[in-house]
C-alpha cells in the first residue's frame, strides 16, 4: 500500500457497502489499498440468506480484500444476529 507512516505520505483508504460478493470494479479500483472497510452482514454458513438479501458474507468480504491486494481488512456490521464474532478460519 501507500505507507502512512506519518512521513506525509498518501495512503489509501476503501470502503464498501454491504453489497453482494466480491465488486470487480470495486477490486480494481480499490488495487493495492492499505485498508479496506467492508461491511459483512452474514457469517459464511448463511450464505444462501446473504445472497438472497443481497448482502456480503465473511468470506467475500475477506476475498475481496486478497483480490485488491489489501494491506488491512476492517469488517463492520452491527446485528442483534450475531451477539459475538462469527468464526473466521486462521489461514483466511
């Protein structure tokens, strides 16, 4: 990524919305981002529902990231659904 390491350089900051699967346009765009916010409304055992609600799981969010080549994933969502973090495996 860009660095901001407080040396004054640049560095980039990409936000998705809660959308569905990994964004093509929003990959190459976001390329090479030191930190991507992405919003994971569902664990990946509910990806049928996530689909059907149009909303990203876990996992894609965390795709998303490898393709854009992101230093940092931040996932957001705040539900009554999940009163802790849904598992995430180690090699993710």
């Amino acid at each position: 990524g860009g660095g901001g390491g407080g040396g004054g350089d640049a560095w980039r900051l990409v936000y998705s919305g809660d959308t569905v699967a990994p964004c093509d346009a929003l990959c190459e765009a976001g390329a090479d981002a030191d930190v991507l916010v992405h919003e994971a409304t569902f664990g990946d055992e509910l990806a049928d529902e996530a689909r059907a609600k149009r909303h990203a799981t876990v996992g894609q969010a965390i795709e998303a990231a490898r393709r854009m080549r992101a230093d940092t994933l931040v996932l957001t969502h705040f539900s009554q659904r999940y009163p802790h973090m849904p598992d995430v495996s180690a090699d993710a």
